[in-house]
C-alpha cells in the first residue's frame, strides 16, 4: 500500500512538473516579439479615401458635404488610434472649423497639413456656364487629406510628436466676402507651437505628378524632402527644379518664422473647373508622396 501510495505521489510531482515546464515555455514564446510585416503607406487605400470624400459632394463650408467629411474623417483618424479637436473660430465673419489629429498632448514637432475644403465657385473652367457650378476637388482638397489620412494609419508608434492638421477655408480667395488660406490663418494665431517643420501638402494626385520646388517654401527643408523622394527612386516626380511661387497653407507658418514646405503640383489642367474628378488622380501618386513623407517622418528620429 506505501509502495502504491509513493508512486501516486511521484507521478503527481511528475505531471506538476511537465505542466510548469509546459507553462514557462509557452510564456517564453509568447512573451517574445514575433516577427511582424512593416506597415507601409498604402496609395490604393489612399485612393478609396479620394472617392469616398467625392461622394460627399460639395466641401464648401457651412455645406452638408462639410459637415460629412468632416465627420468622416474623425472616424478615420480615431480608429487608427488618433485624439480629434475641431479647433472652431471665426475669419472675416465665416467659422473655421480645423480638424487636428495628434497621438498624444505632447506639442508638435512636426506638422502635416492639408486642407479639407472645396471651392464654392468652378471660375476658371473653359466653359462660363459652370463657373457658378461647385469644383469637385478630387485633387485640390481630397489628395492631400487623402495623403495625411494614410499616413496615420501607417507611421510607426515611435514617431516623433506629428499633428495631422486638416485646415478649413482655404480655396475660396477672389471670392467677395472671402479670402484664401483663412484656416491656416486662424491656426496660427490660435495654437502657440513651434514645430520644427511644417509640410503642406496640396494637389499631389494627379496623374501626370510633376512636383517643382515652390519658391517661398523654406529650401534647406525641401531639399531635405527631394532628396528622400530622389531616394526612394521618385527623381522624376519630385523635380529638383524651382518654379512656381504660392500662397498656401505654408504661408501663415513661414511669416510666423516656422520652416514650412509647400509640395504641390500647380500645373495641373483641371484646377478649379469641374473635371477635377477621381479620374484625374492615381493611387500612384498618392504612393509617391505619402511614401516619401513617410519615410522623411520616420527619419526624424534620428535627429538630435
């Protein structure tokens, strides 16, 4: 009976044991980081956000669109573990609504701007019977907050402190009663920060990119951003050439003395007529720009 009973004894230890053994291997494994694919910019998905705010119609201000696409994109940029504020003031009597992104309420180092309205007036199509017709603004307005969408879906968690600024009022200057870039404006004047660098991003989808040099950006900052993009093998979309001079949503931050760059491609035929639809901008140029953003964010890092 002793005998029986020191065996039983024994193989109980023994099944302890294995389970111990057995429990202590799996935490190991498990607590270890396994392998995992980067998350890289995705200028397909970018795409599908161009035609989801088309959808939407006009952006103008104070417009359902507005309102929509506003909504929208909060819902975008909270499930991809973004804080939302919609900074409200008021500019030559319209309200500004500034949709701001950030991870946390550390200031920014770095911001990515782009604006999110429409242009209330199609004025410079060919054709003067749709200048009261609005501009759909697939390029001018939906590429860039396109771009900045999958951008907070695809940055690391590590990166450094970015706020994702989506700026009301922008495209409705040679309006009475308006002005351009009155969103920018009012973020400036409201928000105390001093980013390191600010970059504006401004119809970057076209189909046939062709990103010049924008004379009134700061030029030790774009050279900085065209070297990436040159190596990243986009040389022949980000051409190493000034030539257009813009007020944008860069200006506010460059006459506040932040370094600021505006990537936009202004040569573009559709501007402010209503053939600026979804099949004037390519999920390739959207790749083009988001990637090397990117990677020029990522690269921040590193510096002291």
């Amino acid at each position: 009976m002793a005998k029986r009973t020191v065996v039983f004894y024994l193989s109980i230890i023994g099944f302890l044991l294995i389970a111990a053994l057995g429990w202590y291997a799996y935490s190991f494994l498990t607590s270890r980081q396994l392998p995992t694919e980067p998350v890289t910019f995705d200028g397909q998905h970018a795409y599908a956000d161009v035609q989801a705010q088309i959808a939407f119609g006009s952006r103008v201000p104070g417009s359902e669109g507005h309102a929509k696409v506003q909504e929208w994109m909060r819902e975008e940029l909270e499930a991809a573990g973004w804080q939302v504020e919609i900074q409200q003031s008021e500019a030559l009597g319209h309200p500004i609504e500034n949709v701001v992104a950030r991870k946390n309420e550390q200031p920014p180092q770095i911001i990515i701007g782009a604006h999110y309205d429409t242009r209330m007036f199609a004025d410079n199509d060919p054709d003067p019977t749709q200048h009261s017709n609005f501009v759909p603004g697939a390029n001018d307005g939906a590429s860039g907050v396109a771009v900045l969408l999958e951008l907070a879906r695809s940055l690391p968690a590590d990166t450094v402190p970015v706020w994702l600024v989506f700026f009301d009022a922008e495209d409705n200057g040679r309006i009475e009663g308006w002005d351009w870039i009155l969103g920018s404006r009012e973020f400036v004047r409201i928000n105390p920060v001093q980013p390191r660098a600010v970059i504006i991003v401004d119809m970057i989808g076209d189909a046939d990119l062709n990103i010049y040099k924008e004379r009134n950006s700061n030029p030790e900052l774009t050279d900085e951003i065209w070297e990436v993009a040159k190596s990243l093998g986009y040389e022949n979309r980000f051409i190493p050439e000034y030539k257009h001079s813009m007020i944008d949503d860069h200006t506010p931050f460059v006459q506040a003395a932040i370094p600021a760059v505006d990537i936009i491609d202004f040569d573009y035929p559709y501007w402010h007529t209503i053939q600026d639809t979804a099949d004037k901008v390519s999920a390739e140029s959207l790749q083009t720009v988001g990637e090397t953003l990117r990677v020029w964010i990522t690269q921040q890092n590193e510096q002291p």
